[in-house]
C-alpha cells in the first residue's frame, strides 16, 4: 500500500524512525517506558517530506475530514497552542480559519500565553488544537479547565498528550525538578508527569470535556498503515461538556 501524509498531501513519501538520540538519553536516564508511548510510530516517525510526526499526520487527517464534512467551517476561530511546524504551515495554507497561535516561550507565535490563565473571554474559540503541552504543565486541571472555557459551547478541540501503556495510574512527582530525574521518571527533561490512558481521559472529563476517542477500530487499518501510525495510537477530541444548570439551547449545539 501506498504511503500517504496528510500534512504535505504526498503520496508515496518515506517515513523516517524517532531519532535515535531519545532512545539513548532514555535508557542513559534509566526511563523503563521508552517506546510504550500510546501515540508514536518509532519506525515511522517523521514525513521525510515535510518533516510532520506521525501524530502531526493523524491530526491531519482529522481537519481534512471535519472540514469535509462540513464541521469546520469558514471564518471559525482556531488556537493553536505550541504550534507544530508543518502543521501550522498547512493551516495557513488552507486560508479558512480565522488562525492564531499561541505558546508560553516560543516566539514567533501569535501569543505568549500562559495555559494555567488564558487572558480570552470564554468562548473565544470554535476549534483548538494543543498537543503535547499538559505534561509540561505544573497544574493541569486548571490548564484543561481554562481550555473548556475559551472553547465555544458547540466548538472542540485536539487535546494529546504523551500516554504511557505500562501504568494504570498518571504519575507525578514534583520533588523531581532535575533534568536527569525527569527523564528517569517521565522520559523528558521538562516533563512534570506520566500520564496513564485512563487518568488522561479523567483530567479532560473532571474538567469540562467530553472526549472522543479515536483509534484504529474507527479509523481503519489501512488508513493507520498508509499514514504510518503505530496500531495503538490514538487520536482524543474534545467537545465541551454542558454545565449542569444547562441554559443552553439544545437545538443549537450541533450546528
Ligand atoms: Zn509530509
């Protein structure tokens, strides 16, 4: 089967492995999970192309079938929180979205925001996409809550994070201020956290998201092979969950 990246719209590209370097800081490090992340394809990691990760493709591959389908629009106002490169580039490209980005140190970007207290109005963002950000965050309950509050009532989100399949709890340790003990623990020099699938999925729900969670069984074999994910990726969308006192209109929500 053909390759395909969703990114630079290439067929027949090579994917290139993860850069040995991690595997070696890793082990140098003692981290024991390297390589069990949930999303990464360490054989095929980035589109020699263009340069995309494999879960720059993935999400990809998702923009291109909501604005199919017609979910996202025009106009909609997009936040891209530590924009990745290749995909903030196809973004833009595409023109439609009225497109920002945001981060707390990296310049060049739109905003440097600080997650934990995002100086927007609620409901400033139909769609947002920030991935592998809350495992830098030192208080990640209130980075997700402020997310839910930014997104619009009928808006969602791309909101990953690097998960670990060996462990069943998220795992944090915050005397670990090192580098070298942040690598032993969380498998980065400025992680502050490992997080566990269901522990990730409770951090978005205990804050204000309803998540989607879409892996191969959804999205196909096939697609995962050709856009060179590993079989255990997983790609989560959030949508905003309705306060409880619910003064919404209900028959609003999904337009
Ligand atoms: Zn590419």
């Amino acid at each position: 089967m053909q390759t395909y990246c969703t990114v630079c719209e290439r067929s027949g590209v090579k994917f290139a492995p993860l850069p040995d370097f991690y595997r070696h800081t890793a082990m140098r490090h003692g981290f024991r999970h390297f390589g069990r992340a949930e999303t990464i394809a360490l054989d095929s990691y980035s589109c020699s192309s263009c340069g995309a990760s494999d879960r720059e493709r993935l999400y990809a591959w998702w923009l291109n079938d909501q604005i199919k389908t017609g979910r996202l629009r025009k106009g909609q106002r997009v936040l891209h929180f530590a924009p990745e490169g290749p995909l903030s580039k196809k973004i833009r490209r595409l023109g439609m979205f009225d497109y920002k980005t945001a981060d707390f140190m990296m310049p060049g970007v739109d905003f440097n925001i600080d997650i934990m207290d995002i100086p927007f109005e609620d409901e400033s963002f139909e769609f947002f996409i920030c991935s592998h950000v809350l495992e830098h965050v030192v208080d990640d309950n209130l980075a997700v809550s402020e997310l839910a509050r930014i997104t619009h009532r009928n808006g969602c989100g791309i909101l990953m994070a690097p998960i670990c399949l060996d462990i069943s709890e998220t795992f944090e340790d915050s005397s670990a201020t090192s580098e070298s003990e942040r690598w032993r623990l969380f498998g980065q020099n400025d992680h502050v956290r490992l997080y566990s699938h269901q522990g990730y999925v409770n951090t978005l729900e205990c804050n204000g998201f309803s998540v989607q969670q879409l892996g191969v069984d959804i999205i196909g074999r096939e697609l995962f092979v050709q856009l060179g994910l590993s079989q255990t990726s997983i790609l989560y969308i959030v949508t905003k969950t309705p306060p409880l006192n619910n003064t919404w209109n209900p028959a609003s929500r999904h337009t």
